[in-house]
C-alpha cells in the first residue's frame, strides 16, 4: 500500500500507533522526571507540561508546487505565510507563539535577494504576533520549501484548544469570515471571472497574507471554550476531522457560513463552495456549549458566526439550505477541491 | 545573485542580519517577559533561558537524492538517522533532548510499511537517548523530506558549546572515531575496491545507525569545555566553520586524527581523505584549554582525541603531516568530497 492509497487521517493514526507502543518505557521516564505530554499526535500541535507551566510545539510546511508557485506569490508574503500558518496552529490551541526555528529546503536556482524579502516577511509578522524566528537549517533539495517549527506557551493545563473534545449540542462557530482566501487563489488563473478589481486584491490579499488568530484563540481559552482547530484544509474537511476525532457528528446551515461582500460580489454562484470547501483561511473552528456561545455574544474583541450544531452521529457531517434540505457535499465541487489539494496524491 | 552563488556560511550571516534588524523590538518585548534568547542563529541550535531554566530548539532535515538515496537505504535505519542527526545537533550543545516534531514531505510513490518501519526506527533511537517524537506534520511534496525539530535542556546558562568561544592556546578535541560513514558511503557504490565484509559491515552501520554523543556531548560542559559542534560535513569543514564563528586559525596534525582500523584496512590508502572531508560522522568536535583537556583525560567515559591547536590566525584552518609539513586541503580530494555533498549548488 502506498501513501497515496490511504487518507492521512488513517496515516497519522498508523504511524502513531507505532510510537505509542514502542515510546511507552520513554514516556514513563519523561513523566517521572516532570515532563508531561498530555496532547500528542493528531493535534495542530503537541503540548506539555513541566515545572514552568504549559508548553506547545508545532510544525507546518510550504512546500513550491503544492502550496505556492513563485510565479504567483511576492517574496516578502511567502515569509509572512510561512509564520502565519505556523501561528495559526498556536491560535488553534489557544497558545501564545514564542519562539521559532526555520528549515530552508533550497534548489540552486533560488535568487538569495528573494530570500531576505522573504526574511523581511518573516520578521513582519513576528513583530505583530510573536513567534521570532531564532535558529534553523539550510538544506539542499530538488524541490523549494519552508518548514517551520513554532514553540509557544498555552495559559494552564486545561485552558487549551484540542480536537477531541466537542459533544453533541455544542455549538459550532467560526471566526471571521471564509471563502476568500480560496477564491482569491482561484482568481490567479481564472481572472476573466471576476469585474472588480478592489475585490481581487481583498480575496489575494487573505490568500497571500492570512491574519493568525491568536487574539481570538486566546478570547475563546478564558471564555471557557475547549474545542477548536483552524480552518486550512477547508471548513467541512476540516470540521469532518475534528468530528472523527471526537466521535460526534455535526449538521452546518449553508446560509450562517460567514461570507463577506467581497467574496459573494466576485463570485456570485460560487461563494458558498469557495466558503465551505476551499480551505487555507486560517480562522478558527471552534464548538461549544449554548451558555458559553451567549457569553462570548458579549466579548467586543472577537468576530464570530454560530454555523450549526454538534450532532451524535459519529463522524457524520451534513450541511443543510435555507429549507432545511442536506446538500450533498460528496460528491460536489468542494469535495473535489478539498482532496485534490490535501491528499497525498 | 543565486544560492548556487554563496557558500551557507554568508547566506546565513544575511538572513541573521535582517532577523537582527527586524526584530529588535519583539526580542526587547520576549526579554521583558522573562524569556531571553543568547544563542540565535548561526549555531546548532537556538538557546534561551526562561524560568524554568536553559532551553535548546534545533532542525535537522535528510532529504532524498541529497542525504540518502531509498535504494540503498532500509527504512528502519532512516527512522534512526533522522533522529539521529537532531540528537547530534543537541549533543553538540553538550544538552540534554526531550521531544520532537516530525514533518514528513511525502510524494505519492512512498510505501506505507516503509514509514511504519521508519517510525519504529525513531521509537528505537529515542528509548535509547530521548528526544520522542510528539507531534507533527504531513505535507505532499516533489521530493521526500523528513524534517524534525527537537526540544531539550541545558544544564545552565553557561553550561553549553557554542562554536564562537575557541580561543588561540586551546587544544582541539574530536570524539570517537572519524571517517567510517563516508567510507560506508562510499563502499555502496564501489565494493571492488573493499576485501573484508565485516569491515564494510562496520563501516556502512556507521553511516546509517551513528550514535550520537549525548552523554560526550553533557561531560564535556560538565568538565568546563564550553567550545564545539558536531562533525556532519567533515572535519577540516566544520573546524572552518568554528574557526570562523571563533575569528581564529587551527593546526590540525593529520597523523593524531582518529580512524579505526576497520577503515584503515578496507582504506589504506584513501582513509585519511575520509576522516578529515567524508562527513557524516557525527562525533563532537571541540576545543578547551590544556588544563581542561588534562582533567578530561582521567574521565572514563568519554573516549577522545587531541589533534591539534588553535592558533590567531583568522580562519585559517592547516593540516600538517607527521614531519611538519602543510598538506593542501584547498585542492584536495576532500575538499571536493566536501564541496559536491554540502555546498548549495
């Protein structure tokens, strides 16, 4: 069986399973020596406790061809991306991003000024939302990429954001708006589809330079919210995930997906496929209890929209119209889009 | 101006230079909250004191058709490399490792069991020296690329090895054993030339299965050395790079660098070529003053060679033989060997 034959949900399930049963003696040492790992693999990132309080790890890729083509992104907002999604896992655990390490995969035709601009970027957002880069690794590769590894600090053991916690008749809510990111990448080849040119630049500008939401996954932590992920692979992906790992279903109302005017004016008919399904828009998933939901109504400093409920049917996802009618999201276009960007084919 | 155009050592000094710049005002802010980065980039891991103590972050990549070809290695044996060579990063710090963060960059062709069996050979090498993997990521990519970045602790503030304190007086160090992994290498592709198979066998598990020098690498701070790295692009390479990082000069005598006599015999005539150039080795490479030097020596645990001095001379690195005499490294065999498997091109 080859990694394109199976979903990378059942590969991290495999290859973690390997590690618990082999790591089982080496955990026990960590533990006795004040060294506790209580979220492990499966998770946007690793987290852990020991003597100074909670700490987080994390990791996250671009690599050219799959994530970017220098073709179509500006050095200087590749570095910002590179943070950005890296932040963005912290913002899904509610974790303050500290400090960071980057993994430069070079070919031998990468021009070094296109580097310091992407350096620039990279300095840009850590200055804004913390993670700076302090070490890392030069490599020769066939193929361009960035790997960064990301290390922040989470407020106390149980105030985290993981995956595996929502129950059924929590809320599900979602950060600022989605879609645009998506659409604003689409817009790259297909730009005879769209009239405004203000419009393009906002939908470019949330695909090349996505906000983290490390405010917001903080807000959501001290509200009593313990559920949450970001959005990268596309809301129902995504939601699917966090569904399977917690053992519920979920039903989503297509016409509380939040969407801004920019995404709809641009793209009419397609909106709702690009909001559902496109994916890398780096705000946060989240489910929680009606009460919690009503408080966080009352919270000025986060932006959010309730999309649906937490069902018990395992794994189970639905989206459902304005009547109340499921939309059959296996076989549309935002199924398709959404493997034909993240499986490992 | 290409990376193929730079050597690494001043592609790193310009992207250090712009973090320097750029993020003055975010390291002012870190500090102020109690979290004080003193070892940044340029070293072979990022180092910062917090209240808990003296932290350590380092990334290590092996990428293939650069560091290892699928043909000639078992995927067991990757797994430990690649822990391996972050272990060795930490080593070099003379730290102790405590977790990691694995980023597969997969293509669609890797088999499934292959990385079940790499994970088994991580579980194996992290039971033996630490550093468990935890968490991390999967990505599509051209290329196959295992990127880890590792966790772990310093004994003290100025209880660790950097590569910028070796002084002119001090004597230079090297663990272990060198040039038996680029012999290993070697061998893959040119078996008439080697007559012994246990040799090979030794010489071929040093290059897939090193060991690297944690308890050395811990030892040597707690004897006072507070100078080194390791050895993964070859001797008389890295000792450049030290002397660099330094702004001194070193005198190595070829005669005292340590080769086993599994490669001498397979290599009677090429092994020196293969300890000061191959690379890979993996062994700590350090320097300390002579009344250092002479307390390590009744030291039963660590196994080391003197091989030389440092001297004044700004980065000027010398390899004498055993009457005096200078052997030209600068167009030698193994400034080749070294060029074609580390420079950027």
């Amino acid at each position: 069986m080859l990694v394109s034959d199976i979903s990378e949900f059942d590969l991290i399930d495999k290859l973690s399973c390997v590690l618990g049963l082999e790591n089982e003696r080496r955990e026990r040492d960590l533990r006795a020596s004040g060294f506790d790992v209580f979220v492990g693999i499966g998770d946007d990132g690793a987290v852990w406790e020991d003597i100074s309080g909670v700490k987080v790890l994390t990791t996250d890729t671009l690599v050219e061809g799959v994530h970017f083509t220098l073709n179509h992104s500006d050095w200087h907002d590749l570095g910002w991306k590179t943070l950005a999604v890296n932040l963005s896992d912290l913002a899904a655990m509610g974790a303050i991003p500290l400090c960071s390490v980057v993994t430069l995969g070079l070919t031998a035709d990468i021009p070094v000024n296109g580097l310091l601009d992407m350096y620039k970027g990279m300095a840009e957002i850590s200055n804004q939302y913390g993670g700076a880069v302090i070490g890392g690794d030069i490599v020769k590769s066939g193929v361009f990429f960035v790997t960064v590894a990301m290390y922040g600090r989470a407020l106390k053991r149980h105030k985290i954001l993981t995956r595996g916690s929502a129950k059924p008749g929590d809320k599900i809510g979602v950060t600022g708006h989605i879609g645009c990111s998506s659409a604003g990448f689409h817009s790259l080849t297909e730009i005879s589809e769209v009239n405004y040119t203000d419009d393009i630049q906002h939908l470019r500008t949330a695909h090349f330079r996505p906000k983290p939401r490390i405010n917001e996954g903080m807000l959501l932590v001290r509200h009593g919210v313990r559920t949450g992920m970001d959005i990268s692979d596309g809301l129902i992906g995504d939601l699917m995930k966090l569904c399977q790992s917690s053992g519920v279903g979920a039903v989503v109302r297509s016409m509380d997906v939040p969407a801004d005017q920019y995404l709809k004016r641009s793209y009419p008919k397609k909106w709702l496929d690009f909001a559902l399904s496109g994916g890398e828009d780096y705000e946060l998933l989240f489910t929680a209890r009606p009460d919690i939901v009503q408080k966080l109504a009352g919270e000025n400093d986060i932006d959010f929209s309730i999309i649906g409920d937490i069902t018990s049917g395992i794994s189970k996802v639905r989206v459902i119209d304005e009547c109340g009618r499921d939309i059959d999201i296996s076989k549309s276009g935002w199924d398709h889009l959404a493997s034909d960007k993240n499986s490992i084919k």
